[in-house]
C-alpha cells in the first residue's frame, strides 16, 4: 500500500485502502468456498448427514454459489498471468463478486447454521455495524487527509502498510 499524494502536511494524501475487513473476509471467502464444497462432496459420497435436507436444496446453493465464485475467479485469477505491474483498478471487478460470495456465505450461515431468527439478525447488525466502523476508521485514508502523517499511525494495522514512516522517508 503506498500514498498517493506528498509528505507535506499543507497537501492532500489518500492511500487506495479499501475496507479491510470486508476485502479480507471475502477473500477467505473466496478460497474457503471450494473447501466447502470438497467437504459436502466427501461427506455425500460417505453417506454422512449434510447440512442441506435435499439434493434439491444443495442444488440452489451450488448453483448460485458457483457463478459468483466463477465471477471472482475469472476477473482475479488472470492477473497472476500478467507480467507487467497491476492496480488496484485492475481487482475492483472480482471485489464485487468476493462480496457478493461473502454476503450469500453469511445468509447461508446465518439460515442453516443459527436456527432463531433474533441470532441471525443479530449476527448481521454485528456484522454491518463493524463493516461501518471499520470504514469510517479508515475514510481519512480514503477520501483523503490533510494534515501530520504522525496524527495516522495507529491506523497501520499492518507492518508492510506505510502510512507512516518515520522522518517521512521511504
């Protein structure tokens, strides 16, 4: 993640951040969807009780499923075959579908998995609410900030981000 802009604190600086909660979720959606799907098969295939009553059930869930993971898949995936330098604008198209996965992901668990309607309501409210604290944690770094980078430095979630570095340098 790198700024976009000057050190200055007279300047405007944005850093290209999305939401890092849902940007990560919908990833380790994305690349859990097949292991679900491995499970379910194994599980079939076993004999075993599956969380879906019917074959017909499970069928709806494949088929929804599948086109928003092969959505994802077909707009990230090529970018590994690129050998010159890719944006940020190059991954919006497959976050749609990441997020699309994640939000279907979350009514599945919420439908199968927690059986009274107050609990699954409360996951989503839980859910949202974080969602949008996060984002407005992160909305200076978005839509830009004018002042001392030093004032930002405890948004640096991660070590390799550098909102801020010491004596500004890089």
């Amino acid at each position: 993640m790198r700024m976009v802009g000057s050190w200055k604190e007279s300047d405007v600086k944005y850093y290209e951040v999305g939401n890092p909660l849902l940007w990560w979720a919908s990833t380790a959606c994305c690349f859990l969807f097949p292991l679900q799907i491995v499970y379910y098969f194994a599980r079939k295939q076993r004999q075993l009780p599956t969380v879906w009553d019917s074959d017909r059930e499970f069928q709806q869930f494949w088929d929804s499923a599948k086109l928003l993971w092969g959505g994802w898949a077909l707009h990230y995936l090529p970018f590994f075959l690129m050998g010159r330098v890719t944006y940020l604008h190059h991954y919006l198209p497959a976050l749609y579908f990441a997020l699309l996965l994640l939000a279907f992901e979350i009514d599945y668990c919420c439908r199968r998995l927690l059986g009274w309607y107050r609990l699954r309501m409360a996951v989503v409210v839980v859910w949202a609410a974080a969602s949008l604290a996060v984002f407005c944690w992160f909305a200076p770094l978005t839509f830009g900030y004018t002042g001392a980078m030093a004032n930002l430095k405890h948004r640096q979630w991660l070590p390799t981000w550098n909102i801020y570095v010491d004596q500004h340098t890089i």
